[in-house]
C-alpha cells in the first residue's frame, strides 16, 4: 500500500509542475502580444489601401482631412480620370459617396467630418 501512496504522490508532484509551467507560457506569451511592436497604418497609407481594393491599382488620394478620432475624410479618384469620391476611412472600413448608403454616408459626414472641403478641381 505505501508503494501506491508514493506513485500517487508523484503523479500529483508532476501534474502540479506541469500546469505551473504551463500557466508560465500562457503569461508569457500573453505579455508577449500585449508589447508595443505592432505599429498602426499611418491614415494616408490606410485610406490608399483601402481605397485601391474598391477603386482599383489606379485609385489616389486627392485630397486628405483629419475627422473625429480615428476617421480620415478627404478625396479619392483614379488616376487619369476626373472623378473624385468622397470618402469616410475607419481603421476597418471605407465609405465612398456612391455607396448605395447614402443617407448613413451623409450622417457620418456631419458626425465625423464636419469641416470636409468641397471636392479638389480635376487633376490630368
């Protein structure tokens, strides 16, 4: 019986070292991800990568406006036309003045960008 007693003891010695090691790892990594080494987009770089996934590899930045917080505002078009959009970029999302939403376009246009200038004349 005690040679039972001192495998058990074991097994518990063990799996006490085991979950105290892995908890180490967990707070490990977890203050690993928490270290400032991820750098955000800077808001010109965003808007122009957003805006070249809706408008194309052409698409240009025309004319930028800081919004409330995070939100950029400003202009966009396609190089070579004279088209210029509207814009509202969200560190996750773009909305462009033709979006089908426009009443929520112009909404966040009077929230967020009060001070929008009117459109840039047409580049060639």
């Amino acid at each position: 019986m005690a040679r039972r007693a001192i495998r058990t003891d074991r097994l518990i010695a063990v799996l006490g070292t085991a979950a105290l090691l892995l908890g180490a790892v967990i707070l490990w990594k977890a203050v690993e991800a928490s270290r400032p080494g991820f750098t955000e987009e800077t808001p010109a770089r965003r808007v122009l990568r957003q805006a070249r996934e809706q408008l194309g590899r052409t698409a240009e930045i025309r004319l930028l406006d800081e919004g409330r917080g995070r939100v950029v505002c400003g202009y966009v078009g396609r190089r070579g036309e004279s088209a210029a959009y509207s814009f509202i970029s969200r560190p996750n999302r773009i909305m462009m003045s033709d979006d089908p939403l426009a009443t929520e376009f112009q909404a966040m246009v009077r929230a967020d960008c009060p001070n929008l200038p009117k459109p840039p004349p047409a580049t060639p």
